[in-house]
C-alpha cells in the first residue's frame, strides 16, 4: 500500500520507471494534504480566546466544517491506492492474450471495464476536491489569523488536485468507445475545472489581502 510507505520510500517510488503510481495518486496526495493543512489551522483555532468570542452557532458551523475535512482527508487518502490500482487492472487487461477471435472480445472488454475505472478514480477526486474546496471558503472569516498562508497553499493543493484528476479523466477518455460516454465525462469535467477555478481564485484573493 502506497499509503503506509515513509514519505522518502513513496517519492522514490514516484520516481522510478514504473508508470504508477502517477499523476493520479499525486492529485489524490494533493487534496489530503490540503485537507491535513486546513486541519491543523482547526487545531490551532478551536479553543483560542478569539473563537470563545464567536456566538454558539457560529462555533458550532466552524467545527462542522472541519469534521468534514477530516473525513475528505480520509477519502483522498484511499483514492492514493486506488488510483494506482486502477491502472494497475487496466495494464493487466492489455496483457490478457488475444490468440483467438473469443480472447481478443474478452479482452477488449477488460480494457474498457478497466479503462472506465481508470476515469472513475480522479473523477471521484475531482468531485471531491470541488466539495472541500468549497467549505474552505466558510473558515477563513473565524480562523486563526496566523495560519492564513497555510489556508492559501491547502487552496493551491485542493485545486492541484482537481486539476491534476481532471487532467487524469481526460487522458483515459480516448479508450472509451461510446462517443456520448466520452463527451458527457468531458462535459462534466469542464464544468468541474470551471467552478472551482473561479472558487479558487476568489479564495486566494481574499487570502492575498489578508496578507498585506
């Protein structure tokens, strides 16, 4: 499992000739990361003298929000393996024999059952950076002044992240053979790219005066 590798060991697994893992568990290792940050700025918020001031409700949608990416931390963390054994299974099916007319269908069947795992995985990531990167924006007002760099560069890694998994649906997209499959998977993923490009900008704007 790629997830209990020490930091060092998964690098220079990322390194190595072996094309997985890839662009995709490191999309996956983005949105975690992103998640991880915006938890220590919870740890480093809840309880402060500041945060006592804030009205009940108000502490009580804070804390909501942070439970929400602990639990995305956990999700982008599976996806890390389950990218790679995505592709994993599709380079297994390209292996499959094709001697006889009935291996060559049973085959081509396996490529795209595999093919639409491996689009089915950064979706998942995509989406679910969309939805994290979307509750960021509800802490910056209430959280610890000190960490806002740290909530800028969990912005940058939650779009890293649905744009690197973006970029992993799209590459996967030509061995699908249904043309309506493939322009849906497109549409979808424009509209992805599209809103959390404007969230992300809005948010690093919003960071970058608090800065000054």
């Amino acid at each position: 499992m790629l997830i209990d590798l020490k930091l060092k060991d998964f690098l220079d697994e990322l390194a190595s000739s072996s094309p997985a893992p890839g662009g995709g568990s490191v999309s996956a290792l983005a949105g975690a990361a992103g998640c991880s940050l915006i938890l220590m700025v919870g740890n480093l918020t809840i309880g402060k003298k500041k945060f006592k001031l804030l009205s009940l409700e108000k502490q009580d949608e804070y804390q909501k929000s942070i439970k929400k990416f602990n639990y995305n931390k956990e999700k982008f963390v599976e996806l890390i393996d389950k990218d790679t054994e995505a592709f994993n299974l599709l380079m297994k099916a390209y292996k499959m024999s094709k001697n006889t007319s009935e291996e060559l269908v049973k085959r081509q069947f396996e490529i795209e059952k595999a093919t639409l795992g491996c689009i089915k995985v950064p979706l998942e990531v995509s989406l679910l950076g969309l939805e994290t990167i979307k509750e960021l924006g509800k802490l910056i007002e209430n959280s610890n002044k000190n960490t806002i760099s740290d909530q800028g560069v969990s912005v940058l890694m939650l779009h890293s992240a649905i744009e690197g998994a973006c970029m992993n649906v799209l590459i996967n997209l030509p061995g699908l053979e249904d043309e309506k499959q493939v322009n849906d998977y497109k549409k979808i993923i424009e509209d992805i790219l599209s809103e959390s490009t404007k969230i992300k900008d809005q948010l690093l704007k919003e960071i970058r005066y608090l800065l000054k």
